[in-house]
C-alpha cells in the first residue's frame, strides 16, 4: 500500500511539471482570441465582397454578439447548477437516465417524477428532523406546501395511470352516414369455420432447448439452414448470449414451424404466417391460433413459422442483429422448400396433401415487411446485396398478407421492395402503439400488375385497433418494455373484436384468392358490405385490381394540368388550394403524389344557394371520348380529407391591410375538423364531453358526354369523406394535447350504370369530361389519387 502511495504521489509530480503554468494558458487564451478574431476578420471581408451587400456586417456582429451572450448565459448556468448541493447532483444524475429509460422516455413524465418524488423526500426529512418545531412559521408554511404538492403529484399519478384512458373529441363515421343502403354480401361469413376436422402437429430440429413441440415431441424433425450470409452482427455479447440461450449459431438455424391443417385427402392450399420483433424469451409464433384454426376447418394447411431466434433480447444493448428482415423472408422460403420436399416424399403425412400452385405469406409486423422481401427473393436467381449467393426458390406465391407491417427495415441494394404481379393485403390499426404510421400502405403503392392479369391490392385502416391484438401472445402493450398504463387503450377495440376483424378479412383474401371465392371481392372496397360480421368502428378500405385504367395517379410529372394520357387534361375553378405533392404520413412520406384540392366560401352564408359563377371544381377533360368506357365499369377514385387551411390566402403575405384596409368576417362555422397548417398533428379540447363530431365533406360527380348530356351522383351516394382519425396512444399526449393523425384513404366506387340510370340519354362510350362540384360543403380540403375506371365487381 506504501509503495502505491509512493507511486501515486510520482505521477502527480511528473503531471505537474508538463501541466501548462498560469502564464501559458493565459498566453493560449489569448492566442486562440487573436487567431480566431482574425480568421473571422478575414471570413467577413470576403463575405461582404462576394455578396456586395455591405450591409452584411450587421449580421457577422450580430453572430459575434449572440455566440459572447451564448457562452456568458451558459458559464452563469453553469455556476448556479455547481452551487447544487452535491448530494443533489448525484442524485439528478443517477436517476434520470434510470427514470427516462422506465417512463418510456416521456419528459413529462420524467418532470413528474423529478419533482413529486424530490419534494416528497424533502418534505418527510424536514418533517422527521429533530428541529422541525423550532423552525419559523414560514419554513413550516413551505414544507407543509411541498407535503401537499408531493401528495398532488401523487394522486394525479393514481389518477393517469389507473384508468384505461380517457375519451376524446368523437369522430364522424361517414360511411356509417349511409350504411343502410349498402346490401351486405350474400355469402356466410368468412370467420364462420368450415367443415374440416383440424389436426395439429409441429416440426422442428428436435434440439431446441425451451420448447419441447420443436424438440423430442416434434413430429416432423427438419434440418438446419445457415443464416451467415443474411444476418449481420451475431456476434459480441448478443451472439454469445443468444447462442448460450438458444444452443445454435447462425450457421446452424432452425426450422421450427407447427401446423393446423384439414382432415382430408387434399390438396390444400399452404399458407405460412410469421411473427414480426418481439421479446425472443415470450415465443411470439404461438399467438396466431386463432387464424390458424379457422382456416385448417375451411381447408387450408395454415402453419406458425418460428423466428423468435432472431428476435431482440436484453443482450442486444448496445447492439444487436442488424437489418435482419432479409433474413426474416429468406427462412420463409426455406419453409416452402420443406413443404415442397414433404409433398413429394411418400412417407411424410403431407403427401400430395398441398396443393404448390396456391401459396399465400402472412406476415406481422416485421414479419409483414418480411413477407414481401421473401416474395421478391422468390423470384430472384442470386441474392441483390450479394450476388454470389445463387437462389433457386420460383414458388408460386400468389398472395401476400401483411398485418401492420414495418416498411424499410431491410432494402434490397439500397432500394424498398417492389412486387409485381401478385395478390397483396395490408392491414393497420390507427391506435397502433409500435409501428404508430401505416407504414404498409407504401409497400402498396408499389405494387403493380401487368395487363392482362387477374391480381387485386388491398389496404385496410381500423380505428382503435393496435398493434399486438393482432397476435394473442402480445396483446393490449404496445409499449414494449413500458408499462401499460401509460398507454391511452380508452379508444383500443377489445381483444376479441380485432381477433374478428383480422379472421374475417383474411378468410375473406385466402379464400378470394387462393380458392376464387369472388363473392367476398367486395369487402375490400367497402367494409359495410361485412358489416353484419363485423365489430362497430371505421373502417377505411383501399383497393385496386389489374383491370384498373388509370386517368392520373399525380406520379406521371410536375405538371399540375396532365395526367397519365397527352389526350386528357385538368381544369379548375374558383379552387383555393390546388398542388400536387409527396403523400405525407405521421413518419416519413407514403412514396407516392396527390393532388392537394381545396375551396372555401367563406363569405357565403352557409344557408344561401352558391351563385354559379363561385362555385369551385375539378375536371378531367377528355380530347378524344373514351371508347372503351360501358357500363360494365366503374370509376373509381382514393380520397382523404387535409386538414389544412382551406383559404390560405386570406391571410399572411397575401393580405396587405395598408392598401386594401379590408375588415374581413371571420369564417363561418364549417366542417373541417382544424385549419391547422400542420395536417399531422391537431389539438383537442377535451374538456366539453357533449362536443359533437365534425359533419364529413360531401361534394357531387358529374360526367358529361359529347352531345351535352349529363349525369350526377353526390359523393355521399357512396359515403361521405371520412374525417382524420386523430389518436392519442400514450396519455402524456393529453397533458402536450398533441393528437396525431394522418392521411389514410378511402376507394370510391362508382358504377357507371347508377350515373346512366340518372340520366338514359348519357352516352357512356362519348364521355367527354368527368367533374367534381364542390356544391355541397362550405369548405374544405381533399387529397385525391388513383383516379380511373375498373371492370365492376
């Protein structure tokens, strides 16, 4: 211990003789204020004569002027938190990251627990000191008030967190408006079970250490896959600990899958179903059971892939697997290899029991990304990020389903996925907590067909669906390590409700597509048409099938009158906002452009006729009638309300009050839900229990032919346009009244006969323009896309 001492004492004296003296770091102060001063001298000459604007020099003092104050406000700050008592700052400092990182990372809530639980501490320690009644009145008025502020901060806790979550401004269900005079399919409903027997097996390496059905019970043992070329840093404390855990490596990867198929001779189309990211310790591939069930009884082999191998663990701080949904897809046609292999060997139970021509993925979450990249691998000869991976899958997936999918996690050469030619399903809660923008609609805009092809896309948006109801291990937290009640599940559908959402639609899509049970086609348009199958909320539907004709998808160019056809162009009237842009959701943008439509009467009473001349519109103008047009068509277009301002001209720089001295009258009450110019984000008052809905944007479509004949329908004859879903999924956003919403769409679907039938004289092969009269609301604003015509349903 002598000799330490000793040695420490030496090394201080030998720092002490090279440490800079008084008059050094002087002379280094100084330097660095000449030097720089000069420097900057030289920067703002040259500025001021590049710019020729000599003015200029206001703006380079004023930097040297705020960057003085800047550092004087911060050394002040600096010396106030120094004169903290010690014990205090240690304190701050060794809970706040302990806090944040167990609030989830919510300062609101991080300032609570500061406050509350310091002055909690301080007031007990006063209270329980041995001096507390020889103190002044007033110290004992103040410890008293931290008392009562601390048994607040307390009780408001109790108060947040104990209930469910609280209510909301209520949103207008527009196409609950009309739903009477939509006729429901004739068909039972595809949540009902088939007639089948189901039967249940797994299969597996028959090693796996925690799960017996993958290990000595498994029926079907399967060899291993390496995974090196598709998973990136398996290595380091993660790998070593996930290796201990699991008992395998990268290199030797299992597949694990267990089965719910139909009693029968078969052949049964396959469906696969993975699970997406989650704790790897709760085994996410049990929770689809319920899908799994259902469609074993209506004669599909439905199997539960297990990759909760690659899934996160605790291990992964501060770095884990990397970008491994390549992998995700990759394993997923591993899988179909082994069913192709089982379908061939005579001594396996799947014998000639598959049917290989009709194969659908299901996906969840990361999983539903997944999905899409194991349907691009499919169909490629090497692997894009390296092509010295030979591939050799070509399995005939017809149908992709992706359930709240995450969207760019992996990109195969730097670029999203893009599919071609094949049946795709999207589906998304608005109240999703993890994966909280509906990020699977952009892997739908980049799906395409051929011509000539029988393929359908389709989207679906659930108000108060979240993410982890979808699978039942998961359930109401979507708040990973978080507690549950910091989350607002006031507005979450019950567990059993979006079970039946997902049951009826994916029946619905396997059955459309894989056993051509057309007759549930149009539930992907039009939610209503199920509506006696499913729960009460609002839906949004999107769809578009390869026998779309497109007029303008607003991706063709810059120009705001073309579209996709030189013979067609765009004409308006009175509009107040008109622009094509970027499709912006809650995070990031959707890939794909729109035209921006807005009008605004805001100096017409709400009660009065609109004058002609003021009337605003939108047409499509047709150079050469469009032949090809009967009424076995539709036309069809996607609409979404902005909540933007419909008169943004009525104020700011368009408004010179010196000159035009003009008294405007504010606008009437109207509509739109917030003329906020930030279309994502909308506070609410929640105060009012009795506020009512907003009343939804109606407007009226006219078609004109050659001779001047003309035929209308307003839009609500299908449904009114739905109003933002705003949502609050954590409760902090009730005390930031911060209410997110984004910009989801709704198919429009529109018979051509309905229009002949208003008007017999309308020649449907002479169409000469297609119009939109914005008659019917006092203002608003509308997102359009996808406009053209369909073979009708």
């Amino acid at each position: 211990m002598k000799r330490l001492l000793q040695l420490k004492k030496w090394i201080y004296k030998q720092l002490k003789t090279i440490t800079p003296g008084a008059i050094a770091t002087k002379g280094a102060a100084r330097g660095l204020f000449i030097g720089t001063s000069i420097i900057f001298l030289i920067f703002a000459i040259h500025a001021i004569q590049t710019m020729g604007d000599s003015t200029l020099i206001l703006l380079q003092l004023a930097i040297l002027i705020g960057i003085v104050l800047s550092v004087y406000l911060g050394l002040w700050v600096l010396k106030k938190l120094a004169r903290i008592p010690k014990i205090l700052q240690l304190a701050l400092l060794i809970t706040t990251p302990l806090l944040l990182l167990s609030l989830s990372e919510e300062l609101v809530y991080w300032l609570w627990a500061v406050i509350t639980l310091a002055t909690a501490g301080a007031t007990i320690a006063v209270l329980t000191s041995k001096g507390f009644r020889q103190k002044t009145i007033i110290k004992k008025a103040i410890t008293l008030l931290g008392g009562v502020l601390a048994i607040t901060g307390c009780t408001l806790a109790i108060l947040g967190l104990s209930p469910k979550g609280f209510d909301m401004k209520p949103i207008a269900n527009a196409a609950a408006l009309s739903s009477d005079n939509i006729a429901p399919i004739n068909a039972p409903s595809p949540s009902l079970n088939g007639n089948y027997k189901v039967q249940t097996l797994t299969y597996g390496s028959g090693t796996d250490k925690h799960r017996p059905e993958y290990g000595e019970e498994a029926t079907i043992i399967t060899n291993t896959i390496n995974g090196i070329p598709f998973l990136d840093n398996w290595e380091g404390m993660s790998g070593w600990y996930r290796e201990r855990f699991w008992g395998f490596d990268a290199r030797e990867l299992p597949v694990n899958g267990r089965v719910w198929y139909p009693k029968g001779e078969g052949p049964f189309p396959l469906a696969l179903i993975v699970h997406g990211n989650h704790s790897m310790h709760d085994f996410s591939d049990e929770g689809y059971a319920y899908l799994g069930e259902l469609m074993a009884s209506r004669g599909f082999i439905f199997a539960s892939v297990d990759q909760n191998f690659i899934n996160s663990s605790w291990s992964d701080i501060p770095q884990g697997l990397d970008e491994e949904n390549d992998a995700r897809g990759w394993i997923l046609l591993e899988h179909l290899k082994a069913w192709h292999e089982w379908n061939e060997d005579t001594e396996s139970s799947f014998y000639k029991k598959i049917d290989t021509t009709q194969i659908a993925l299901l996906g969840h979450s990361r999983g539903g990304e997944a999905v899409a990249h194991a349907a691009l691998l499919n169909k490629l000869s090497h692997y894009p990020d390296d092509a010295t991976i030979a591939m050799d899958y070509n399995y005939n997936i017809n149908t992709v389903i992706a359930i709240a999918p995450v969207d760019g996690q992996y990109e195969p050469g730097n670029t999203r996925t893009s599919l071609k030619d094949i049946n795709y399903f999207v589906m998304h809660g608005a109240q999703d907590g993890d994966v909280s923008s509906y990020a699977g609609s952009k892997q739908y805009e980049r799906i395409t067909f051929s011509d000539s092809t029988d393929y359908i896309k389709s989207g679906l948006y659930i108000q108060g669906a979240n993410h982890g109801q979808f699978n039942t291990r998961w359930g109401a937290n979507d708040a990973g390590l978080a507690v549950t009640p910091f989350l607002n599940n006031k507005q979450l559908l019950p567990k059993k409700d979006q079970e039946q959402i997902a049951k009826v639609y994916i029946s619905a899509f396997l059955e459309t597509t894989l056993n051509n049970r057309k007759e549930y086609l149009p539930l992907f348009i039009d939610a209503r048409k199920g509506k006696e199958w499913l729960p009460e909320t609002i839906y949004l539907n999107q769809y578009e099938d390869s026998s779309f004709e497109a007029i303008a998808t607003y991706d063709e160019d810059f120009d705001v009158v073309t579209t996709v056809d030189t013979t067609t162009t765009i004409l308006t009237e009175n509009l107040s906002v008109w622009r094509e842009q970027e499709i912006a959701l809650k995070w990031g943008e959707k890939g794909s452009r729109a035209a921006y439509i807005g009008w605004s009467y805001d100096n017409i009473d709400e009660e009065a006729t609109l004058p002609d001349s003021i009337v605003a519109s939108y047409s499509f103008v047709f150079k050469k009638p469009l032949n090809t047009i009967d009424n076995s068509k539709v036309f069809t277009f996607s609409l979404a309300e902005s909540t933007e301002s419909t008169n943004p001209k009525s104020s700011g720089k368009w408004i010179n009050d010196e000159d035009n001295n003009i008294n405007k009258e504010p606008l009437p009450t109207n509509n739109i839900a917030n003329n906020s110019e930030e279309p994502t984000e909308d506070s609410i008052d929640d105060s009012e229990g009795t506020e009512l809905p907003e009343e939804p944007i109606d407007f009226t479509i006219t078609i004109e032919d050659a001779t001047g004949n003309t035929a209308s329908i307003c839009l609500s004859d299908f449904s009114a346009l739905q109003p933002e879903i705003g949502v609050r999924v954590w409760k902090s956003q009730f005390i930031e009244e911060k209410t997110l919403s984004e910009n989801v769409f709704q198919t429009y679907y529109f018979p051509l006969a309905d229009f002949q039938d208003r008007n017999k004289a309308l020649d449907l092969k002479e169409i000469v323009s297609v119009t939109f009269v914005f008659d019917n609301t006092q203002e608003g604003v509308i997102i359009l896309d996808n406009v053209g015509f369909m073979k009708r349903l």
